[in-house]
C-alpha cells in the first residue's frame, strides 16, 4: 500500500542540524559551538516572574491575559512594538512604515517567515537568498518546493552587482515572472555574522523595483530582523522600513525570543498589502492567535522598561563572549584561516583554506568530534543552486550557549585539529 | 501588475465569523451567544500565578522554562498527557495506543489540524467531515482548495450508513483514492454538541479500513477531541485511540486551552507513521517548538492536580450555565424548534422548522440583531458539498462566555423573534 501523505508531506526533510543536536545531546561533556540556543544563564528568570506576577495580580489584565485574543495580536503590543521600531529606524511619528496595522504577531518570527511564503509562492517558484543563509529558511523552501537562486555575500552585505546580473539572467530566461521575494537576514546575519548596510538595503530594494515590470507583479524584499537587538559593537543600521516606498514592498520580521527569552516564542512582521490581509487569514487558520498570556508578558516587559534593560545586559555579556572567541581564534587558529568577526548575534564564521573540508563527514569534523567539540558546517547553510557548487570548507562558530570557557577550550581544541 | 500572491495566499478566505465578531465588538451592549470564548470569571488566573511562580522561583525549571526546547514537544508535557489520556481511554500501561514517543505539543490543536491535514493532502484531495462541522476546520479546508464530503449526523454521531454509501460511491466514481482522511469533532460537537459513541467511532475506523484497498493508501481517522473535558453529564466516551488498530490509522487531537485557559494556545496530537515524521518536520519549519513556558505551566499544572481541579470547577460552571440556557429555551422558544441538548462543551444547536431561515441575511438574523442579541447561523458550519443543497435554518447557540443573566435574556429576545 502506497503513503498517503501529500506532496508536502512526503518532501519535508529534516533539519539539517537535528543530527547535531542528537549528537550533542548523547555526549553531555562536548563542546558545542554548533548551537543556535541563547546564553543560558542571562535568560531573565526574575524578570519574567515580577511581569507574569504583575499581570496575574491585576483584576484588568489577569483574565484577558489568560482568555483568546485577536489573530493579529494583543492590540498593546502591537502598537507598543511598532512604537519601538520606529524609534530604531529614527522615523516620524504617525509614519505609516511602522504601523501596528499591518502588522501581525506570531510564534517567533519563524511562523511569519513560513506564513509570508505560503502567502507568496506556489511550486516552483524563485526565492533570492544570500550565500550563505539562515537554514531552517532553506526548509520551508525544500518543504514547499520552491527554487533558491543565491547572491554572495560580502563583509557589508549581498554583492548588489551578482544580484543585478541573476535579476537580468532571470529575465532573459522568462523566469522573473516566477521570483516573488528576495530573502535577506540583515543584521549579524546567521550564519556568517555579516550585517546589510543601508545602502545595500537601497540598492537592493531599487533594483527589485526595476525588475518588477518584466516580473508583471511585486518582488518583496523580505527583511528578517532576528538578531537585530543583539548588536555589541558600533550603532545600529537602520531597516528597510525606513526605505522611500518600504510600505509596498518591504516585509520585516522580527522577534523577542532572542533579545528576550527564547522559551517565550513571541515574534511578529509588518506587511505590505495584500499580503498582510492573506497572512492573517492564514495565520486564522494556523493557530488563530499566539497565546495572549506571552503577549502580555511582552507588553509589560516593554513598557515597563524591562525589556530595555535586559537587552543591554545580553549585548554586555555577548560581548564578553564574542570577545574570547576573537581571541581564543586569533591564538589558536592558523593565519591562513578567514575569520568574519561579527558585531553582534551569536556567530562567527571561519573560512578554510579552499581545499579542507569542514563538512560533517570530513576527517575535519570527525577530528573535532573526536577531541570533543563540533560546529556547524558551513555547507549546510547553502541553498541548493544549479547555479555554482556548495562551498564546503567553512564554519559557523557559536558563542550563543557555550560558557566563556568552553568557548576558549573549544577554539583551542578545533585549532589544534586544524 | 498583478499580485504577487500565491494561490493559497489568493485563495485563503476570511473566517466565516470575523464579521460577527467586529458585530460584537463594535456594539458591547450586544448578548451574544455567538462567541466561541470560554467562560471569562473561570479563568484559573491565581492557580497559573502560582504554577509560574513556583517554575520561575526553581534553581532548575526556571531557566529551561524560558529556552528554547525540543520541537517535539517538552518530555515532562508528552510523558504527562500520554498517561493522562491513556488513563481517560482505560488503556494499559505501556500500551503503545498512547505512547508520547508519537506525540506533537502544538500551539492549541488547531495548529495540530493545520499541520496533520498539510502532511496528508495535496489540491483536489478529499476530506470526509460531519454535517455540519466546525468551521475553522472548514477554513483550512478552502485554503489547501481540498474537496469536503459531508457525512449526515444523528444525536450519537455519524450516519455510518450514510458514510459508507458516501465511500461505496466516491469507490465507484474512482475518487476513493483521493479520500485522505475523515474528520471527526467527536466529542460535544462544534456546533451540533453532538458526541459520537464509542460503538460509531469503531464503525467508522472499520469502514474506512474496509475501503482503504480501493484507496491504495490508509484512510486516517482524525479525532478532534477539543472539547473532551468539558463534559457535564454521564460518563466519559473512550476515544478512538482505544479502538484496534487504532496505532497505524487515528490521528488524535486535543488541546489544554479550552478546559484550562484559552490563552496559553497548547494542544497536542497523537499520530501514526508515516504521519507523525512528517507532521514534526513541518512543525520545525512553522517554528521549530512551542513556548517552552507555556508548555512547563500546562505539565506543572497536571502534575500538581491544580488542572483537575481547574477542569471539575470548570464543568460545574459550565452544567449550570448549559442548565440556564435549557431552561431558558423550553420557557421561550416555540415547541416547533428542535432543540439538541449537549452533554458538554459550549454549544447547544436548534433547528426551526424548515422554511425559517437563520442566515446573516435573514429577517430572523436582522430582527435578533435588532433586539441585541446575535447566534451562529447554522449554515456557516455546512462545508460546500454539491452532493446537498446547505440547510439554513440552524442556529448555534454558546454558553460558554455569556453570563446566566445574558443567558437567559438572550435567549428570551430570541423566542420573542421567533
């Protein structure tokens, strides 16, 4: 008897990492700097009681917090959230770029990221990604059949000139009809650290516009907004919000999981017409709302100031960690090795010498595995495109959920094996 | 220029009842017996204060409650519900039936619906639902563009004779390998408060595994359990996880919202392979797990016994209030309605002599409205089935969030209408 799983069903493959986590969670003593968690003891324990007591002691908002709410989310923190990103971006007041009315709340930014490609793309259809980019983004591709066409990345972001040209290539083959968004992971970007300047940003809009006509439809640029928050070094880079005609063309996702406490899953988007309308009729069907307890504990931690002051203490400790992974890498790494240092996330990335292998069955990664320490390897972070090989002799290196001293030995010992 | 939007993202309809809801909120004097809320002053709101307190004042819950956790689902979470649900179907320990290794913890079980009907059906495929069903259902159902086939309801359940004409037929029209799966909102019914017996639950499963041949693929039984708990009177129904064969072919889903707190959106689903593999990946790509918080409450709360309690109070409360609204009908509604009298849940269903319309656009929906009092209109919970033309003259009437008062004054306008 034949599956009767659906098309969707039967192509959904695991996460690429999920061997990763088995195998760190089978050897309690290894070093990962392979993890995507966040620092574990900076998580804000008291924080979260103080707020969640506030709210359940208040007769006005301990039954609203705990009854249904909205699709689109609690209405104070979509208001409060569209508030805080238009001060980021340094916008006007009442500028509808970051209006809370197009905006949705969701579980993490990942749910917006699946539902905004579900609004957008049928089988078949092109998405433009960075090379490399966020892998579990390169699952809802898999999963939904949609073809990647990647763009390389520089130290300031996608090389706009290779944009141009797939852009002018994918119009010349009668495929721009199929490209409906351009998927960017703009600040300390996972996995190789590297934020978009606003002028990339610009560039990047511009050119998407110039080739909508041949398109005969919208390309969007899809802005994930992740790590934002999580900047430790320099100022920040104002988002694509913030871009003349932004309104109609940019969607930008966002999360406090990260910033925040990642067992919370609240995150959100702001979206052009139409699809805003169709992501939160989708999102309707999906769960229709994320739990309102969560988003009035966001709420709270905003207003009241906590949320302000907890990012502050992460982006200090990150530091702290990133600053011993430099270190730890510039002494025991060989000068042949490619560092990008980050200026904030959780990540750095370490390109090889051309020629070593860091892939998972590379005598590099059984070498490291050996020694008791793993990382993520670069190729897993890269789309499937006819266009050019996999790179395969890169690293992304963790300093999100190791300790400042499992960091130094980790370095140590993965330069030794190097 | 055209969209951009994806045929999903074209197609995906705004949920029936949106307007009724900005009806309600637009005129809050307005009673309505159309929200699908649950009771608002039974919200367990110093039980979950002091659950978080104790998760968040422990050395070693506090900081996992606010990282990130597996997809899957907590270990504690999956392990307690497993044994409770095991428990309520008087099934063996260690009965696989009910085994957590097969488990998903989602956000409410309506994200369990979305994903269990994603993994198993592609554009044109079949779902066999009841007549009527609950109509959030029926959203996911346009959406993915599958065809419904509604199978008639009687005061136990389905018209097995009836299901199995339906199957006889779609066998002979070649269209049984279409049929992917049969949806069953099993107990206390959205919206009939219908609650299938074990006897028709068994029926069922036999006939579709009777047809599955013709299929060339099984033909999942999808149990929606949501409202289980909230029964008043007599004794509990076994689910179908207690059938034979139950392990290859039930896909069961419940959710500890609506007996618990709505606002903390945490549902599971027991499923069969193939199913169970593919539904854990696309939840990883929806958002790779639950909020861990929420998840900690939920298990802290059944582990303590503060959820069975929550759940006794809950389903005193809500015989009462079902109580009043029996009452208020036989005092003020014309003996020619027929009114379907449920053992639980929120929901009780009346059915006017034909001829009576109850629709939006209705002189009875316009003169209720008038009066301040709003219902459900019957046919908004008829899936499009061109085998039958949609009744309209049904009304769902809830109990859930209304107070007696409104209750009974409700209900009172209405009759006055009638």
């Amino acid at each position: 008897m034949k599956t009767a799983l659906s098309e969707l069903g039967r192509r959904t493959a695991a996460p690429p990492i999920s061997w990763l986590m088995s195998l760190a969670l089978s050897r309690p003593k290894l070093i990962s700097l392979a993890a995507g968690f966040t620092d574990n003891a900076s998580l804000p324990v008291a924080d979260v009681r103080d707020l969640l007591d506030d709210i359940l002691c208040s007769p006005t908002a301990g039954r609203p917090a705990l009854q249904y709410g909205a699709t689109q989310g609690d209405p104070a923190l979509l208001r409060l959230t569209a508030d805080y990103l238009r001060a980021l971006d340094g916008g006007r007041r009442g500028d509808a770029a970051w209006s809370e009315d197009r905006m949705i709340v969701t579980n993490g930014s990942q749910q917006m990221l699946y539902i905004a490609t579900e609004a957008l793309c049928d089988e078949d259809d092109i998405v433009i990604v960075e090379d490399p980019t966020y892998f579990v983004y390169l699952g809802i591709v898999q999963s939904h059949r949609l073809r990647a066409r990647a763009v390389r990345i520089e130290k300031d972001g996608m090389n706009t000139a290779h944009l141009e040209e797939l852009l002018e290539s994918l119009k010349r083959s009668g495929e721009l009809r199929r490209v409906k968004l351009l998927y960017l992971v703009s600040y300390f970007q996972n996995p190789s650290g590297v934020t978009t300047s606003f002028e990339k940003k610009s560039r990047m809009l511009k050119l998407l516009k110039k080739y909508e006509r041949a398109a005969g439809h919208p390309i969007y640029l899809l802005e994930d907004a992740a790590y934002r928050e999580l900047r430790f070094k320099g100022g920040d880079v104002k988002s694509a919000l913030a871009l003349p005609g932004a309104r109609d063309r940019v969607i930008y996702t966002g999360t406090y999981s990260k910033p925040f406490a990642t067992g919370t899953r609240v995150g959100f988007g702001i979206l052009p017409e139409p699809v805003f309308t169709a992501a939160l009729r989708i999102k309707g069907n999906h769960d229709f709302g994320t739990s309102n307890l969560l988003q009035q504990l966001l709420a709270r931690a905003l207003s009241t100031g906590s949320y302000r002051k907890h990012v502050e203490k992460l982006q200090k400790r990150y530091r702290r960690k990133a600053e011993a992974m430099g270190a730890a890498l510039r002494e025991h790494f060989p000068p042949d090795v490619e560092v990008w240092e980050p200026s904030g996330g959780l990540n750095f990335w370490a390109r090889l010498p051309r020629g070593v292998r860091s892939g998972p069955k590379s005598k590099l990664f059984r070498s490291a595995l050996a020694k008791g320490v793993i990382y993520v390897p670069g190729e897993l972070c890269y789309a499937d495109d006819p266009g050019r090989r996999k790179p395969d002799h890169e690293m992304r290196l963790s300093f999100g959920s190791a300790t400042e001293e499992n960091i130094r030995e980790g370095i140590r010992r993965l330069g030794k094996v190097l």
